[in-house]
C-alpha cells in the first residue's frame, strides 16, 4: 500500500492487531529488517513497517539530507493512517528517527524502543557516511560492491542471514539516492548530535544494545540511557548489529514485556 505523504509516496505495511507499532528499519534496507520480529510482535501489536524516504518501494521526493525531514515523513504517515499517538521501535538508523521524532513531536509518541543505534556519531564514522554519499552523488562504480561490503559486515555475526540482507539491501538501493540521502543526515550528527536534546523526549524509552556491535556498541545506548529521563538498557549477549535477524525473539519479547 501506498500512502502520499507531503512530497513522497510511502510504502507501508501492516500486520497484527491492537495498538499501533510502528517499526522503522535501518540504513540501506527497507521494512523487511523486521522480518523476524514481526510474527511474535503482531500477536499483540497493530504492527506498521514502511520504507524510508527513497529506500525500498517509498519514492525519493525532495530530499534535504536531514534527520529531521526523515522523522517529519514519520509523522506525516501516523496522519495519513489516522494514527494520533503510537509506539515506536527504530533499528540503527531507524533509532535515530524515533528519537527525532521523541523530540520534535512528543505528543505523538507512546512509548521509545531505540534498537542497536546512537545519538552522535564520531570523526571517522562521519567520514565514512560522507564517502558513501560522495560515492552516490558521483555515481561512482565502485558502488554497489562497497554496500555489499557493507552488507557483510553488518550481518558479520549472522551469515547464514547474509544471503538474504543482501538481497533486500540491492532491492532496496536499487536507485542509490535515497541511501545517499540518508548518510547525510547520519553524518550531521558528529557536528550536530542528538545528545542535548534527548531530555525533551518525554515517551518512556527501551534502549536494546549487543555486547558483540562494533557499528552501535553499548556505550551508545548508555549515553542515551543518560539522556533520556527513566530510560533503561537491555544488553544481549553474543548478538551483533542485526538485533532484529539474530535475536528477533528476544528483541520482542523484550518489545512486548516493555509496552505491557
């Protein structure tokens, strides 16, 4: 289904019933990262997945390289849905958005489940969110092959999912602009993180982290613990990046124990 939502066209899915979950994915991908976690998610939950601005099936529009636009397009589907309030869970990139969205619409927000993600991002992983935007901008042929890199190494701690984090990843970024649009925003963060806003963020809050993510590790979800009133960590042991393929029963399971 498709639904216009100011400049974009926006794929979304639903799935389940009870009260809206809107689940958000993760740079490079599109709404199937939750693959795992929705059948356990939708027993309890309305659950609601869309692809990103310029990511999956959701047209480009006029990006501006920001997380806030990204959040905006958030909350202009929760009003194309009729959807007044929701919980929210973000992956990586997606958890960055929720948080934006905690921040500039809290009226809007239920409840934070922020998964494997942060609310900075340092000098060098700033770099290499420029490199990739850079590559894009410049339709560089090296490309492809460097997001199937990429791929591998989110997906460093599951491989037997590798096969098919590739696929979705190429489907997804088939047209590279929407991923290149992304990586701009994810790199104003080391000029301008999140971290001083978080206190405005009034929407009990879960921070999932994995002792074993290189890309998000726990000390990102302590500085957001500390900066959202009343949040509170769970660390899973043995899991990488992927939250949401290598542990997806834990990771709803926590979900649900949280929001009940």
């Amino acid at each position: 289904m498709h639904a216009r939502c100011d400049d974009v066209d926006v794929a979304w899915f639903e799935a389940g019933r009870g009260d809206p979950l809107v689940l958000v994915h993760g740079l490079g991908d599109d709404h199937r990262a939750w693959r795992r976690a929705v059948p356990d998610l939708m027993l309890r939950h309305r659950v609601l997945l869309y692809d990103l601005r310029g990511h999956g099936q959701t047209t480009l529009g006029k990006p501006d390289g920001s997380l806030r636009q990204l959040g905006q397009d958030l909350v202009a589907l929760l009003d194309a849905l009729d959807v007044e309030r929701a919980r929210i869970a973000g992956f990586s990139l997606g958890g960055t958005i929720a948080m934006r969205v905690g921040i500039d619409h809290p009226e809007r927000v239920e409840r934070l489940v922020l998964v494997a993600t942060s609310s900075r991002v340092g000098r060098s992983a700033a770099g290499w969110y420029r490199e990739r935007r850079a590559m894009v901008e410049h339709e560089d042929s090296w490309l492809r092959e460097t997001l199937d890199r990429d791929t591998a190494e989110v997906y460093a701690q599951a491989p037997n999912e590798l096969e098919e984090g590739l696929l979705i990843r190429r489907q997804s970024t088939a047209d590279p602009r929407g991923y290149g649009n992304a990586c701009a925003a994810m790199a104003a963060l080391s000029e301008a993180p999140l971290d001083p806003e978080l206190g405005q963020i009034k929407a009990p809050a879960l921070i999932v982290a994995s002792d074993l993510d290189r890309h998000c590790p726990p000390k990102a979800a302590e500085i957001i613990q500390s900066g959202i009133p009343g949040s509170r960590i769970e660390i899973l042991k043995g899991a990488g990046h992927a939250i949401p393929v290598e542990r997806p029963r834990e990771l709803a399971a926590a979900i649900n124990k949280f929001f009940s």
